[in-house]
C-alpha cells in the first residue's frame, strides 16, 4: 500500500500508470467509504489512463488530523497528493461526498482541472434534513453501526448483491464513526459554504451523473442544479442507484470516455440560454433566502449574546453555566452526554451529572422557547445519548480557532499567513475565555496560545529565510505576549536590528 503523510497523518492512496503521455483521472469516494468502492468500475476504464484512487480522511487505510475538520483540510489533502505525484492537469471523478470535494478543489485550482465529472452528488441540504434524518443517522452509528451499514448498502446499490454488499460493508467499518458525523455536519446550510453559489463558479468542463433509482437523493435535483454549470452535460443513469458506478459500470465508464475525448462545449440557443437564467434565478433566490435567515449566531469573545435570524435571543444565559454550554455546542455542533458531563461535571457522580446537565439543558431549552419563532427550540436536538445543534451556527470563537488551523497548512502563502497572524493577534486577548470556568475552556486558551506562539516562531523564520526584515520586525512586536519563551522576540528583534 501507499501512503503520503499529510501533515499529522498518512493518506492512503493507489495509482495504476498508463501511458505516461496520458491523461491522469482521479477518483474521490462517497462518505462512509473508501477507494475500495471503485474496484469494479476502473477495468471498464481504457488501459491508456494513469488512475489514482485515494481514501479522503478519516477512510479507508488513511488517518484523520489532529486539527478541526473542514472542506480546507480535504481540498489540502487532495492537492498535497496531486504534487506528489506531479498529476499537474487531471480530471477528477467524485462520487457523493467526493463530488463536493471535487467541486471545492476546481474552483480553487481551475489551472489543474481539465474536467469534472460528479456522479451523484448532492448539493442541497435544508435544516430539516439536520433535525431528523441525519441526527437519527448519528445515533445509529454510535450504537448500531453493522445494522445500519446494511441499510446503506439498501440505500446506495441497485440491485443489492453479495459482492456489493460486501464491498460497502467493509469500506463502511473501516469509516472512523467522529469522522462520519463531522463530515455530515459539515454540510449545514450556511451562508459561508453555498454550494449553488459553488456550482455557478465552476469553469471546468463538468458532467453530472445521477442514478435514475436514488432512493435517498433525487435525481431530479442534478437535473435543477446542472443549470448553474456554464459548460456542463446531464446525464441520468437508468436502473442505477446512488452508487451508479457499481450499477452499470460499463455504460458509465463509456459515458465518461465519450465525455473526456469530445472537449468541445455544446451550442445552445438564446432561448435555453435565457430560461435556464430565468429559471436559476427562482432557485437561487429561494435557496438565499434558507441559508441566510436559519443562522444561530453566537458571539463568545469579549461580550456574550446569541441572536436567531439576527434578532437578539433574550434569557437567563449566566445561570446554570448556560452560555457555557451553547458556547462548547457552537465548537462542537454534536457530542455525546458522557462527554458533556465529563468537561462540564469531571467531579460529579454519574447520577449527579446527569441531572445537572439535564437541568441545563432545560434550562437552555426554556430560553429558546421564549423567542418568538418557534424553529429554534427546535435546533437544540437531545436524545438519549446526545446533544446537538442543527442549524448553521455562527461563532466567532469557533471562526477564530479555525482561521489559527489555515495558519499551519503549508499551501497558504507566506504573504497570506502574515496577513492573518497580524488579524489574530491584535483580536487575541489572554483573558478572552476567562469567564468559561470548565476545563475545556482552560484547555481551549491553552492551545490557542501555543498554536500562536507556534506560528509566531516558524514565521519569523520563514520571513527572515527570505529576507523580509522589516515583516519579522513587525510581527515579533505584535507578538511579544505570546512568545515562545521569555525573551524570543527580544532576542531575535536585537538580531533583526542589525541585519537591517
């Protein structure tokens, strides 16, 4: 097996060359699964193509990052295995979940994209999918994985055979369940990460594929939002299910071929031209409308205040630890009682712990119920095991710890990296987090501090390395509170002084 590592973990991939003059096809998975999935569509594929597959984080044989997971983290994965194996221009092929990671790669590196190809890919997914069937996904994979794989392979293939059966499955086990759930959450509506917006994007030469027979995700959806791609194709995959590749891999693999040898985009009238405008127009506004309006926003940094559709929720927020608690579920979305009791209660019983944090949450239920719209009590889903919020939520704590991981990746520019630390660092306040007492807070701070103090020594190298003096000078002044050690940037200040 191969494998790259990829920052703190190991990306498992597996390239079949071709001819060395030909094009490279990439293939990303569907969530839950693993390169595995394409083991019996890849011999339909002419000899002549370099092939790679690979396991996305979290799947298959690869591992999954210390740090939060984002779309940032999978589109830097993908592109670190793109300059290992020097795959300069390639098509990318995604299936489900790979589809919008393939989306997300093409519009940050249209110079690398020579087409894509999305084979049931969904790109629409409203609060009520959030609220029940994806929380009652959650469940069951904590506590019935095997009897839901079985539903997914139901789910995903048609007709269900033994082999097909058996590849999901154990693709299916392989999932890390955190990673699973992280990945699902990852698909909130939100105003941020529209995938329409996403679509109208694209410049590369697209082919949507659906399954006609897809039992979860329509394929009448791919027909709607195939409108939004400049230079794209449909096509609609009869007696095919959600995994259409394991369906009828003969016929996909020539849809593709035919796709990939005829780059010419295709000649429309005025008229299909100005309905597909008009008609996208109607679907964009709508869309808008959803994701801009069902934000829960919740500021945690310097003042406290939570606001539903931008208007203020009002309540008892600093009793029962409740700002505490909607604080630690904004960084979370979901987590389990056991763990809430354990960062909330460490000293309590467990009995004790149960009831105190059934009594907050309670207590944060009946805060919600007091705002006029009703939808938001319902965004705080609790079941016997879990606690989660189902909408978009927007924290600035959590925007801040996710802006100090894009520092670490090595594919953000030095010049970029400055720009940011110079935003961090005069929002950063040692105190910040001192009115959140659990110890995940302590915790919290402690690492914020460090990953800045991190970042602060490896730029002033990489600034001095490149002979930008006057920059470190900058940033070793701003930084001077979150030193690595006392007397860093005094020393390397002095150091600067006379170089300059």
């Amino acid at each position: 097996m191969a494998f790259l590592t990829v920052d703190d973990y190991k990306l498992h991939y597996k390239v079949r060359q071709g001819n060395p003059d030909a094009d490279t096809l990439i293939f990303i998975h569907g969530l839950g699964l693993d390169l595995t999935t394409w083991s019996n569509f890849t011999p339909y594929l002419d000899e002549s193509h370099n092939v790679v597959l690979y396991d996305f984080c979290g799947h298959g044989h690869t591992g999954r990052p210390a740090a939060a997971l984002s779309f940032d983290q999978l589109h830097y994965e993908l592109h670190a295995l793109l300059e290992h194996l020097s795959a300069e221009r390639c098509h990318i092929i995604g299936n489900g979940f790979g589809g919008i990671i393939g989306l997300i790669y093409a519009n940050l590196h249209p110079e690398n994209i020579q087409s894509l190809t999305l084979v049931s890919t969904p790109f629409y997914f409203p609060n009520e999918l959030f609220q029940h069937e994806y929380q009652d996904r959650f469940s069951r994979v904590n506590q019935e994985k095997d009897l839901y794989a079985d539903q997914l392979v139901h789910n995903m293939v048609y007709p269900v055979t033994d082999e097909k059966q058996s590849i999901i499955k154990e693709a299916f086990e392989k999932a890390d369940s955190e990673t699973y759930k992280n990945m699902i959450r990852m698909l909130t509506p939100t105003s941020e990460q529209n995938f329409l917006s996403e679509l109208g994007k694209l410049d590369a030469r697209t082919m949507i594929m659906h399954g006609e027979l897809d039992p979860v995700y329509p394929a009448n959806l791919s027909v709607l939002y195939s409108g939004y791609i400049r230079n794209s194709r449909l096509i609609i995959i009869p007696n095919a299910s959600n995994m259409a590749t394991m369906d009828q891999p003969a016929f996909i693999a020539q849809c593709l071929e035919d796709f990939l040898d005829n780059p010419a985009p295709v000649e429309f009238s005025q008229s299909h031209n100005l309905l597909i405008k008009k008609f996208n127009n109607i679907i964009k506004s709508g869309y808008e409308s959803e994701t801009s309006h069902s934000i829960l926003q919740v500021t945690a940094l310097k003042t406290f205040s939570v606001r539903w559709k931008d208007k203020e929720v009002k309540g008892k927020w600093r009793q029962r630890r409740a700002k505490e608690l909607l604080v630690y579920l904004a960084l979370h979305q979901s987590v389990t009682r056991n763990k809430i009791i354990q960062d909330f209660y460490p000293e309590a019983s467990r009995s004790d712990g149960k009831n105190y944090l059934r009594v907050l949450l309670n207590h944060i239920r009946s805060i919600f119920k007091q705002h006029p719209d009703e939808e938001l009590v319902n965004t705080l889903v609790i079941d016997r095991d879990h606690v989660a919020l189902t909408t978009y939520v927007q924290c600035d704590l959590l925007d801040y710890t996710e802006a100090i991981d894009r520092l670490h990746h090595k594919d953000v520019p030095l010049k970029a990296k400055v720009e940011l630390f110079r935003k961090l660092i005069q929002e950063y306040h040692p105190a910040f987090l001192a009115d959140y007492h659990g110890e995940w807070a302590t915790d919290l701070a402690f690492n914020i501090e460090w990953k800045l103090s991190d970042v602060l020594l490896k730029l002033t190298e990489d600034l001095v390395t490149e002979g930008s003096y006057h920059e470190a000078l900058e940033i070793l002044g701003l930084g001077k509170h979150i030193e690595p050690y006392e007397g860093f940037c005094e020393e390397w200040a002095k150091d600067l002084v006379k170089r300059v």
